[in-house]
C-alpha cells in the first residue's frame, strides 16, 4: 500500500524515505470554524489536508498530520470567534505548535518542509512559529520552509471564469464559492449545497471592532454566497492550486 | 447522513445539537509517535478517534478533531523521542492546546467533555491544561470534563485472558498486543502483522537518564511483543473500553 | 498650552479629561524597520503618531506614546528583518506589550480605544493583543476598540489619481509612493528624495520562503519606485485617512 | 543633516555608521507614569532620551527609540500604579521587550549598547532582559552591554549643593527637584511650576503593603517637594550625568 | 565538619569538590501537601531530602536545597488539592524550576545529577524540565541526569513483608504505610501514630473528574490506611531504596 | 509539640489555625548564592527562615517553607552569578514562583501574608508575582500581603553601633557584618570565623556592565569584610529586625 499520509506510515518507512529521499513534507494548517450552513466545521483542514495529498502525490512528498484548530476566527475574513463551533486558539499557543513541529521535522532530517495554511487567520502566528524554530536551530540547520495560504495559488484566469461577475476578493471568500467548490470536488458527501443561504455579500468598514460588531456579520455565517459552486470549478481551482504549489516546491526545493 | 463527528458537521448543526441535547463531546489526545515496524505513526491519535467515535455512537457524543500531536515520547513508555518520525511538543503548549480548546467549548455552551488519552505520555500535561482551562473559567461555570487513559477500562478478566503468560503491564503496552490487536480491530489496513518484530520485551530499570540511554530500548521501537495480537482480542478489549466509557460517562454526567 | 499627546498632560489634566469627556485615545503602533535609502527607520512610527495627533485634534482626542518598535519585518511587505536597522519585537513580545497597555486603558477608565497601526507585520498580533485583554477585562467592561491600518482609509479616487498606471496594491508599498507623500506632508525634513532608489518593483511568488530568500528583495529595501512621491499626494492621502479615521470614530463611538 | 537620533536616520545611513564607527547605541527606559500636576507623564521617557540625546552627541553615539512604557509604579519610589494615566507593563513583558531589542541591536554588529533608565521600577526587568539577550547571544557574542539609573551620576558634592537642607534621597525624588529641574533644563515648556504642590514629603515605612496602601501617598503624587527647582539645577545634573556617562562609556568600550 | 548539605557548605568548599571530585548532587523533589492527620505537610520535602541526605553520606555525593512546592496534588494520588494547606504550583512554573536549577548545576560544572522526587504529581514536570534544560545546553553538554521516585526501589520482597495482605499499589500509597513508615524511620517526632485513621481504603475508577469530586476522596485525606506502619518497616525500604539508588548511581555515572 | 513551621503541622492542624485564628503566614524568600569562605550557600534562605521563626513566634504565626532559589546575583550586591554555587532562576520563573504559592495561600484562607526577602535581587519579582496573583484574585480576595527586605528594619542607632567607622551601606552587605553577625547568633555552626577574608570594601561605578566585568569582584565574593562580626550584634539586629516586623505586622494586619 502506498500511502502519502505520515500517519499512516511506520516509522520505519518514515525513516527510510526521509533519509533515502529527502521528500517534501508538508503540514496542512487547518482550523475548526463555522463555514455556514452548508460546509463542515473542519472545512479549512480538511481541505488542506486534500490539497496536501494531492501535491505530495505529484511530487513524492508526504502529508503530516493537519493542525485541526487554528487561531481565532475574525469578523472579517472568517465570521468571528462568537460563532457556535468555532473552536480557536491563543496566538501563542498556535505560534508554539507550529515552532515545536518544525523544530521536530529538522530532528527527523527533513530539509524541505511546506507550511500550507488553509486559515487566513493562523497566517501570521505561522510565520512566527516557523521564524523561532528557525532561529533556535540556528544558521547551520539545514531545512528550508515554504509557508502559503492555498488560495493564492488561483490564476487570474481561473479567478476571471470562475467569477464572471467579478472576484469579490479573498477577504469575503469564507464558505463562499472557492471553498464550497474546493470541498464538492473533493469531499462532496460533505457538502449541503441545498442549504447554501441566499446572504448579499457582507459590507465590512476598513477597520475592526472589539468586542466584535457581531451584526456585522450574516447571521448564516456565510460572508459572500456560495451561489454558482460547483464540482467543476473546484477541480479548476485545485488544479490551479496543486500544479502552483507543485511548480515552486519544484523550483525552491530543486526537486 | 448521521456523523458524530465535529469537523463533518455545519456550525449550524452542531449549535443545534449543543443547545438541545447537550452532548458528550470527546476530545481524543494523541501523539505522531513510533509505534514499531507494523504500526503507523499515527496509531494513538488514530485509535484514541476510533474508540471516542464508537462510544460516541452509543451514547450520543460528538468527536471533535482529534490532538494529532502529543508530548514527547519516553523510552520506557514510547521508546524514546529520538525515533525518526515521533513528532512531539513541548509540555507548555500541549498544556495551552488543551487549556484553549477547553475554553472553547465551554464557551459552546458544552456541559460535558471527556479527554480520550491515547499517549501515555500526555496525560499530565492534559491533566493541567484542563485544570488552567477551569481556573480561568470560574467557579460557576458549567462545564464537567472528564479524562481517562482508554487502556485503563480493559477488565482483568479481559487482559487475563488476552495475556494468558501474564499481562506485562501498560507500561510495556507500546506498539504490543492491546494496541496492535486494537488496530487490527478498527483499522487493519494500517497494520502490516508481516513486520512484527522478535524482540524481547525490554527491561527496565527503576529510573530514567537524560540524555536517553537510546541502547535500553529495543532498536524496533516496540518494548515488548505483538505477537499474538488479533482482531478478535482487539473487538474484546476494545468492547471493554467502550462499554466502560460509555458506562463512566452515563454515571458521571447523569444522561 | 493644549496638546493631543498624553506624554505631554500632567496625570491630573489627563484624568480630567478621561472623567469629564471621555475622549478617544489613540495607540499609535509603529515599528524601527528600515524605509530605503530616502526614509528613516522611524518611518512606521513617526507617521502613525502624526496621524494619530491630526485625527485627535480633530475629534478631541488624546495620543497616547507610540509602540516604537513592531513585529518582524517580512521580505514581501516591509523587505524583510535581515535589513541592519530593522529592530524587531517577537510575536508573544508585541501580543502582551498590546495587552498590558489596553488593560491599563481600561482601568484608567477610557472607554473607546483607536489602535492605529502603521506597520503591516503588527497587525495580527496587535489583534491579539486586543483579544487578551478584553478576556481579561470580562464581559462588563465597557472599553471598545477600534484597530485599523491607516493606509486603508485612503479612497479609491485617491488612488486612482496618485497612480495614474494604476496602483501596485498595498503589499508593494513599502517606502514607496504611499508613505513617502505622506512623510513629506507630515516631517519633511526627514525625506531625502534625492536618495529615491530606481529599482524596479519587486516581484514576489505567491508563497514565502524562510530563511528569508534575500535576493528576492531589492538591495535598498523599498519594494516598488518612490517616484512621484509628493508633499501634496501625502496631504491628499492624509485628508482622506483622517477624515476616515475621524468619520468611523464618530460612528462607532457615537461621538 | 546630522541626528543621533536612529529614528531619523535611513538604514543605509545607520548601517554605514555601525560598520565603519561601532558608535555606542543608546537605548533610553522610560515608563508613561504620573509626576505631579506640575510634571507630564512623559516624564521619564522624555528625561531618558533628552540625557541619551546630550551624552550620544559627545561621544559619537546613536539613540534608539525609547521604550515609553515601564513596569508597574511603586508607591514609595513612583507614587503607585493606581494613579490614573499610569500605564504600565507587566514584569514578564517588559523583560521580553528588552531581550528582543538587545537580541536585534547585537544583530545589526552594534557591539556597544548602553540602557539608560529613567524609570526605577524598571531596573531588575531591564537587567533580566539584557541577561537572557546574552544567554540566547552565547558566550561568543561580541555585544557589550552598560546599564544606569541616570540620577546615580549626580555628584555628591552637586546633591549637597542643590539639597542645602539635605538631600532626601532618590527614593522620593519622584516628580520632585531632580526630575522637574532636569525638565526645566531640557524641556521648560513642558513643566507647570506654578502647579507644584506643597505637600510634605512622604514618610514611608520599611516594607511594602499589597493592595497598595494609597492613603500613604500624597494625592497629588509627588513624594517630596519640587520647590526650589531651577533650570540652573538642572542644568548642573544634566552635566554631571551627561559627563559621567560619557567618561563610562569612554572607559569601558575603549573609545 | 563534615556534610552533604549544599547549603551549609561555602561556595569555596562546594566549588573545590565539584571540580576534584565530580560528586553526585542530588535535587529532592517535594511538595506542600495534605498527608493525612498524621504526618506533616512537608513529608514529601523531608523524606525526599532525607533520603537524599543518606544516598549522598553513601556515595560521597552533595544534596541541594529541596524543591518545597510541586504540582497540584490530584485526588487519586494525594487527596487532591482541595485540601487546606496542600501549596501547589502550576506546571509550568515547576518546570521552569527544574530548568533553571539543572542549567545552574551545569553551569557549576556538575556532570552527575539525580533528582528524586517524591511527589508522585511532580514526575512529568520535573521530567520536562530537565529536557528543555538539556536541550538548551546542546549535545556537547556533560551533563547526565537521573530522574526517580523514590518508592520504586522497594524491592518485590520488601512489599511483600510489608504488606502481607497483598500491596494496594503505589497509587493508593499516600500518607499511608510506606510513608509513614519511612517517616518514622527518618523523623519520627513529627509522626502522630495516635492520630491514623481507620478510613478504608479509596476505591477510584478507572478516570478522572474535572472539577474533582471531592466525595471520592476520604475527609482526612489518606487513600488507604497507615495502620501497621513502623520505624521497622520504614528502616528496611529505607535501606532497599538508599542502597537501590547508590547502586544505580554507581552503575549509570560509572563512579 | 508546638511548631510555627507550616511543613511540620499536619493540614489538619494548619486548616484549624487558619480558619480559627487567622494567624499571619510568613514566606521567607531566599537563594542559593555564594557568600564567602566563611559562610554557607544556603545563608539567604536560612536566615530569612530564622527570622520568620522567631518573628512568628511572637505574634502567634506560621512559617511556610523557604523559596531556596532566588533571582540571578549580581555582581554589585551579591558579587555575581559566575561563581560556582550560585545557583538561581530567572526572572520569570520567580515571578511564577510566587505568583503560585500566593494565590495558594489566598485558596486556604490566609488573609495575613508576609513575604520576607532575604536577597536583594529577589525583590523586584516577588513584587511583580505579588501583583500578578493579586490581579488574578481580583479586587474583592480578602488577602492582604506585606513585603519586606529584613535588613531594612535595622534602626540607625543599631547601624552607628554595629559600624563605629560608617555603615558602608546594605549595597556592600553582603556576606559581610550584618549577615555574618546574624548566622553567628542564629545558626553559629555553619560559620567558619577563621576563613574570613581580609579583601578590602569592593568599589562599584554608578552602572552595571555585561556580561559582568568579574574582575570588579573580589575572588572571595565578599564586597566588605565580615571583620568584626559578632554574635552579640547578630542579637541585636535580629532584635531589631523582629521588633520591626512583628510591629508592622500587628499595625497593618490590625492584630
């Protein structure tokens, strides 16, 4: 059986590979979040853990378990941290996870390690993890880290197709038409697209407001509609995604 | 389509649940840890999620994401952390991953949480990221947790049976005959009963040196055999395990 | 004499207002981190409080010392924290500076908070810093905080003007066009634009690399051309920042 | 133009001067702490680097931004931290604060770094600060670090003269001669002498209570009288501390 | 005079037998915790310390101050710490505790550390402690560390005699016939034999409870009785652990 | 048997005392640091623990077990943390130290608390844990705590007596008169009179330097000669030392 999943690999085989193969390994960054009516709670680690597998399978890597809770959400690009079910944690607590398994991937031999975060929110508690692993390694350590947010893999091209009315931007895109499509294409029994909510896009001012303005947000969650999703454009999307993602692991890594 | 688990369900859905049914919800603790040549890595987290869904079946629960990540791994317990491919955190932010997802769910409105341990290790470090997630929440909260090692609820007469030479204790229990014959139980696709090893089960001595004497632990990682394992010991126990926590958990938080 | 800025107010003339008017302070949160050869390393700082004291003379508000120093410089927005100069806090360091200054705040009794923010890298752990805090603080506080980065105030028009080829979008605009007009509008005597690099606009991949890929970003720091910077552009980007900042202040503090 | 402020200059132009001069950087401590009616509370900050400011000028050196937040105020040397307008940090941030800015001066090649303290109560976190800086730097790193309490260069024979009656010692010398004459030295426009009260000096007994006990101390903050305070004071003071700092600093890093 | 105590010992007499003599020092592990009517709150402490103290006189070794306060006492092994007078620390700073006195010892040249512990909650703390100690010295370090409970050097005969129907296990061992039969042996003054009491045996399941359910644990807080304990008794496990731990202190620092 | 040492009472006895009596608990707060040739390492702890004994035997108190580590010595009041013995925490993990043991002792009902500092560079971070557990008991915890460094409660007419020649001041106290003459009267055993070294008083500049120019240290450790010490004027100080607080106690704590 061939698996990309660590998890599902002994550490024999483990072991073997990273020493015989230097593969890429990459750590999806996930959250448990509120995706609206129509999505699962575990939307942004699911699918980057499917994007994960997918990459890995194109370029000999392997998929680490996905950090399943992330930081706290935001009104603005994930609802809010007052939704039922979102389950986030501290900054600091994020940062020292993600600095603890670098820390233990460099142990392992790893040398090229992908970081790719499917919460916009973690994004910066990332980096800083990634920075003090890092600097406690020191200079001579030998692993190189990518970190990136899957999204920002879509070309323009695929953006101007997939919205042909125009890209409302990734701000507004939370349980919207990317994640909606990204998960019919690749977990659709998870998907209630009967219960997609008819929301108008959400209208945020240019700062933010603590305690959060939770009227600001619709009530489903849902920050731009989802209307238009499908299985098709999910596919597009991932292929973007997994052959961009693919193309600089290639070129940074030179695999 | 009926899920017990968390990441599977809509916000929506699981508010539902939380409001109406105040469900158990069980939080499985795991590690990435060695587990010898015929086990994956990710066997605690794996089995930790196996047994908190089955008991959640039974009593109405959900399962929320399991901790994929867990402390690091001794050798007279896990081998050691120096196996290539045990990936472990450091005792502070497994304590803060624990504190901050108690929190959370006390914020949910969840009234009852048990902490499925299925890394020796851990349990500790669970122990007072719940202790600090209670302090913080007050004396009012609601909130009732329960934690437990699965191990503990296999009876003797099982553990007689199962060890007909004389059970060797949990201590050794690592990568043997109650998690192998567990996993051959929930998940045999992932157990390769080809590769397990000879090795003498490992004698220990009453204390423990750091830096790790690496040479006490057998070079297999698994510190006493698995041989004799089965599916048909691991449904037992693992209908013990689940009997008993279904068991603990109508007793404790009176359903 | 009548100042905006609090380090200048006695505690007792600072306590009158705080008591009998309510006002609106502002945090300025810059950083230390290198502008090119043209801009001075206070760049971040030194502009967030000549805003923060414009937009206070203007809603009666008070400015209190700024955040000097921020979080690490990243190659694709600020040029990254290799550049000598750039002096930078860790994550956990600017999450409690941000705490500890808004529970202080908060017990001087100021009930509506304005975190200005002139250094792109703060911004997620200035947001924690906030979220702390009014854990802390308890549902019965009656602080509000407003968090914003000052650039987003500037219209589209203006935008549309100041870059008649249409604008690089704000990750580019590090010591470039933006904050080189506003420096001449607001402290002249520290623009040296005969230095204005002519380097190309940086051109980054959607991902980043660490450590650091330093040949990604111009040797001068500033990530696209300064030319064209002018003293009115600044007063035209200012105007609209300040009004923004003064508009929203009003509206969400019901000034 | 020539500035020994760091905040003014461009990185190309610090960078130049810490390679080719290896200038003392000087990093002022100052906290944003009530002074009296008469005394911003600035105070400290401003002291701080007005004295970086004149000693940097003499000896070719450069001043960082200061740190314009200090630790908690103690009744008997700051007045107590329940005054209104006293922002304070906690110990733990303020350590952090100095080890990240020593850990990045140490980066830049400075190799002669002197903290000058204007804050009492921020003596032992800065000394913490600085001591886990260096332990993270190793035993190879060429930074030197000089740490001062400025009032501590005052001459005996200055203090005689400037306390005829005797001098009370530094412990209430908070807003009082010293303070306010070095202010009427370096900044008078900033200082309300006709608002400086007349309350007798504190009298303190020999331990500390917690919750503090307020009633010790005069409401108006002050701990022993500012009459009698000169420009001329203070201009002697700020000689003897300008003089004395710069002759340290000559001897211990060999100018 | 001659003794084993660090602290009677001048820093010259302690620094001329760390260097000439490579002894083993030895760190006593404690707490300050509810023991039952009968024994003091400090028993932890003192028996760790005194059996210490008669290892070092064996082994020519030195014994540092004891660390007084260790975790928080849990109902199934110390009664929990609901208890009046049990003093606990949080686990992080216990392992902040154990980190700093490890890189202290290694920092005085010490190669051979053992730190005994004799509070069951302590070990996983203590544990962690000396690994991010000895991470942060590095791999060229010579130091080596043994971590232990002190009861786990009572040899399978011993138990027997002591207990000739049928030994509880250590779990239940909390103020009961090993400790205070140890006590009796060591510091029989501070045993109140009149005061045991005739509580049964607890009997806990197979899991924990958060809050503690105090109704588990019997009001005098001992978990099965101390009745038949005696300064016999206690001089026989005394010698079993005393000669166990000299002699795995021989074997491991090669002495 | 009538014992003031907490870790001697059983909790039963201690949890009488508290709750009938209300009985002031002292905290003596020490270290493990070198003090000379002729005195041990163990001189802060032991004598803040003699005080606290003789004090709380005057006014019917309690004595918790001694903080044996304290904070880094430093080279001007307890000639610095390279010598060999010295053994201390970082600022931090005091600051946890305490924070814990006094929320501890708020938890039993202790509304009398003494903490009583017998090393100098304790004394900013047992404040700063001191707040903290304050703030975390919040405003309406009946606990009320005093802080004290013991050589304070000296009167003036004790110091002209014990130095006919001038007190050189507490900074050069250390390992010298006062506290030599202390452990002559309290503990005369661990004093070794002979090895008193003849070192000339230590002559600091008005900064501090580091990494700490040791050379500004005498070898002994010793910063002023212990020439002169006596158990005769150990008597009187600590007469004067217990006079002082056990009246500060009954004023503050209206005994």
């Amino acid at each position: 059986m061939t698996t990309v999943r660590m998890d599902q690999l002994s550490w024999v085989e483990y072991a073997r590979r990273v020493s015989e193969e230097s593969p890429v390994v990459f750590l999806p960054c996930g959250a448990t979040e509120q995706h609206g009516p129509h999505l699962p709670l575990g939307t942004d680690a699911l699918l980057a853990s499917a994007l994960c597998e997918d990459v890995a399978a194109r370029v000999g890597g392997l998929v680490a378990p996905a950090l399943s809770y992330g930081y706290k959400s935001q009104p603005k690009c994930g609802g809010g941290n007052h939704f039922c079910g979102t389950t986030s944690l501290d900054g600091q607590t994020l940062i020292a996870l993600v600095r603890d398994a670098v820390r233990e991937f460099a142990r392992h031999g790893v040398t090229r390690l992908v970081l790719v975060d499917g919460h916009y929110e973690n994004q910066w508690f990332v980096t800083e993890g990634i920075e003090l692993a890092l600097r406690e390694l020191g200079p001579t350590a030998k692993l190189q880290v990518m970190r990136l947010e899957h999204w920002d893999f879509c070309s323009e091209q695929t953006l101007a197709d997939v919205f042909p009315e125009g890209f409302p931007g990734f701000a507004l895109e939370h349980a919207a038409v990317i994640e909606t499509s990204l998960m019919l294409h690749y977990l659709p029994n998870l998907v209630r697209i009967d219960l997609i909510p008819n929301d108008p896009p959400a209208d945020f001012p240019p700062y933010d407001m603590y305690p959060s303005r939770t009227e600001w947000v619709p009530p489903s969650g849902v920050l731009s509609s989802a209307k238009g999703s499908s299985a098709e454009k999910g596919a597009r999307m991932a292929g973007d995604i997994c052959n961009g993602i693919a193309q600089a692991v290639r070129k940074e890594f030179a695999l």
